[in-house]
C-alpha cells in the first residue's frame, strides 16, 4: 500500500469530537443526559492515537480468556452525574463515508 492510500485509510478511520457531535445530531439523540438532564459531556472517542474503547463480544471459556470479537466504541460521560453513553464506532465512521459521498 502506498504512502497516500495508506494516509487516506487513515483519514477514512478517523473520528474526531465534531464527526461524533455532528452524528448524533444528525441522528437525532438527546444532548441531555437521561441521569440528570444536564447537556455537558466529555467526548471519548479514542484513548490514545490507535486504541478505541472496546466492547468484548467473546463467549465465555473460563476465567482467564481475553481477545477474541470487539466492538470499536466512542463514549460520551456526563461531566455532571459520571452517567456513559456508549456508541459503535462502525456506524458513525459508515454516515461520514455516506456523507462525504454526497
């Protein structure tokens, strides 16, 4: 893969804080948490450069089974009553492409 396919995969993955206010909106959703009614959140969409928030969809085998299927999330936590709001990242990343298509 080149250089240039390789960053516009890259740009294609990426999710910033104004892509995930703007679904949400664009969905319909409630800036209000349904906790306390209070409209101030904190955006986390990934932790660090590479690595989301994960859901672990694995079956359980035993005590000590990690890895297996995940879901990407991006989360939102109400700076007021701590409540978190958990989104798949797959969908949000799916309406940009949408909406970058036109």
């Amino acid at each position: 893969m080149s250089d240039d396919q390789e960053a516009e995969r890259r740009k294609q993955q990426e999710l910033g804080e104004d892509d995930f206010l703007a679904y949400l909106k664009a969905k319909g959703v409630s800036p209000e948490c349904e906790l306390c009614s209070h409209n101030d959140w904190v955006v986390t969409e990934r932790i660090t450069d590479n690595y989301w928030p994960v859901i672990s969809v694995a079956t359980f085998r035993g005590p000590d089974v990690f890895g297996g299927p995940y879901i990407e999330t991006a989360l939102m936590v109400c700076n007021h009553c701590g409540n978190v709001r958990q989104f798949a990242r797959r969908f949000i990343l799916e309406w940009k492409a949408e909406k970058a298509r036109g």
